[in-house]
C-alpha cells in the first residue's frame, strides 16, 4: 500500500467517525431549554439551530474554549 492509499484509508475512516458521532449527537433527546452549566435559558436562536443543544451559547463557547486550551496544553492538574 503506498502513502496516498493509506491516507485515502485513514481519511475515509476518520470522516466515518466523525458523520457516527455527529449522528450519535442527533439521536439524543430534545432540549430541555434550560442550560445544564449555568441553569438560564438557551437562547431560542441556538435552540433553533441544534434542537438539542445543552449549553447556552455563554457555556458553549466557555467549553469549547476549554476544550481546545486541553487539547494544545495538556489538563491542567
């Protein structure tokens, strides 16, 4: 197998996993409307968006902000 064939591979396997987890996200319940970080209200334009949001878009951005400083630095211990 040369390099093109084994990143043509890897990559079909990796959007495979990703359209599952995205799906996997889809079949979850509706939203409640209430943020599980803060307890407000999830904005009614997000809810439009993703039916089944959880956080407000505050908590959403603080996350994924969150996420992202884990995933360059390490967890913070």
């Amino acid at each position: 197998m040369d390099d093109i064939d084994c990143a043509t591979e890897r990559s079909e396997v990796f959007t495979g996993a990703a359209l599952k987890a995205v799906l996997g996200r889809m079949a979850g319940p509706i939203s409640s409307g209430v943020c599980q970080s803060c307890q407000d209200t999830i904005e009614p334009e997000r809810l439009r968006a993703n039916p089944r949001a959880r956080l407000c878009a505050g908590c959403a951005a603080e996350e994924e902000a969150s996420r992202l400083r884990r995933r360059r630095c390490g967890p913070l211990d």
